[in-house]
C-alpha cells in the first residue's frame, strides 16, 4: 500500500478503475468518483491524476470541470490483474 499526502490508501486502483467499468455511464465527474469512493474532491482529483499519469485513465474538460472515463490501458490492467 502506498501512502500519499500522509495518508493511506483507503480503496485501489483496481477498484477506482472498476467503478468505470460497472457504471451505466462510461465517463463520470470528479464529484461522482468522489461520492463513489468517500474520498474528497482533491482526494479523489489526486488518485485521478496519479491513473491519469500511468495510462490507465483519460480526461477532458467538459465545462469548467474535466470529465473522467477508463482507458484502454486500464482495461488491461483490469484483465491482467
């Protein structure tokens, strides 16, 4: 388990990533992930960025906020994992 910021990790990336996955809606918010997860708006921004970093997630700006939805890459981690 990693520690960001001071604190431990409370879910993984296997499990942020299967949020994406079990969703109706292939491309969620900052704010969904967050309510998701239980993490904070920057919490959950921090983790995001971080899959974003390893390929396993992508973004856009949609509005003032930037939207979220799995890579390819990340459903290979998923499958391989």
């Amino acid at each position: 388990m990693r520690i960001m910021a001071g604190r431990k990790e409370t879910i993984s990336d296997r499990e942020i990533l299967e949020i994406f996955r079990s969703s109706s809606d292939p491309i969620l918010t900052t704010s969904e992930l967050a309510d998701e997860t239980d993490f904070s708006l920057n919490g959950i921004r921090k983790r995001l960025d971080s899959l974003e970093e390893r390929d396993l997630v992508r973004k856009k700006k949609a509005g003032n906020s930037p939207v979220w939805w799995i890579s390819d890459e990340g459903e290979m981690f998923l499958e391989n994992e």
